[in-house]
C-alpha cells in the first residue's frame, strides 16, 4: 500500500517538475521576447566613448536633428596625465573595479540594500563606474523618461527600466571593450 502511495507521489513529482520545467521556459522566452520588442537588448553606438565634444543637440518635433552646438570642445585627459586621480577615484567609487569579473558588485549590491531596508527608504546605491558611465554616456533616453514621468508609478517604472538597461548596457560595454580594456571606461568616467 504504502508503495503504491510512493509511486504516485514520485510520478506526480516527476509530473509537476515536467509542467513547471516547461512553463519556465515558456516563461523565459516569453519574457525575452516581450523585453526585446520594447527595445531593450538594443545595443549603442560604442564610438561615443571616443566623442570629445559636450554638445548640445536640437531636434525637431518627429526627432530629427535640427542644430547641434558645441558647447565646449574639449581634449580628453588619458589617465598617464590624470596622475593619483584615478587611483582616489576607484578607492571612492569603486574599490573593487581591478578585480571584478563582471560589471556589478553584488557585495555593494547586498550591502546598500541592506542599509536601505534598514532605513526604509533609498539612500545608498551599489553602481559600480563601470554602470554611471553606461548610464551618463548610453542612456539619455531612459533618463529623459524617468525625469518626465508625471506620476510616481510612471516614475517607478521608468527608474527600474532605467536600471535594468543599465545593468544589460554595462554588461555588454564590458563584453565589447574587453576587461583588459576596462582602464577605457575608467577614463572615459574621469573625463
């Protein structure tokens, strides 16, 4: 009796890990290609990291360029000429960006959400440099929406999209410039 219990048991088991395997790949998919008809695997132009100028672009009502001003022309500094700066830099920003594997830091990540649950309220974020420079450089788009949102639901949703596309553009600037190269985002953030 207590065998034929176990039977069923495992073969209702065996059927429920089945359905739910199959249900999350479902899910999976589902989810990927909803977040890349909304545009959120679109990768941007890395050629940016290399622009020496802080312009000012115009755009008429349908998006397209009007005017573009040039607000100042600048050199970029490489960092042989920034001296210690880069060294206090990561020290303040970012003391793990030698070592880490990936562009996140999830003790950082561990640790502010764990000061801001204690408070009750956002007051510490985890973004490494390698995350504001995909955010400062890559991202207008995501920041206009955020800034623009007229409610705070809209604005919640817009902040976390906003996050969420900066983890993946991270993600994929260290990917395409390579962890050898990462001393190029360090600059590029200086700058």
């Amino acid at each position: 009796m207590l065998k034929k219990i176990f039977k069923k048991l495992v073969w209702l088991g065996g059927f429920l890990f089945w359905i739910g395997l199959f249900a999350g790949i479902i899910g999976s998919g589902a989810l990927t290609f909803y977040l890349y008809r909304q545009g959120f695997f679109e990768t941007p132009d890395i050629s940016r990291l290399d622009d020496r100028r802080a312009m000012s672009v115009f755009l008429d009502e349908n998006g397209e360029r009007i005017r573009e001003i040039c607000t100042y022309c600048r050199e970029l500094a490489v960092l042989e000429e920034m001296g210690h700066f880069p060294e206090f830099a990561i020290a303040v920003e970012d003391k793990n960006f030698e070592s880490r594997l990936m562009p996140y830091d999830f003790k950082g990540f561990l640790r502010a959400a764990w000061r801001n649950i204690k408070a009750g309220e956002a007051k510490e974020g985890s973004s490494t440099i390698t995350m504001q420079v995909a955010r400062n450089v890559f991202l207008e788009k995501e920041l206009r929406a955020q800034r623009d949102a007229l409610t705070i639901e809209e604005k919640r949703k817009a902040n976390w999209w906003r996050k969420s596309r900066e983890a993946w553009v991270s993600a994929w600037l260290e990917y395409t410039i390579g962890k050898e190269n990462r001393w190029k985002i360090l600059e590029v953030y200086l700058n």
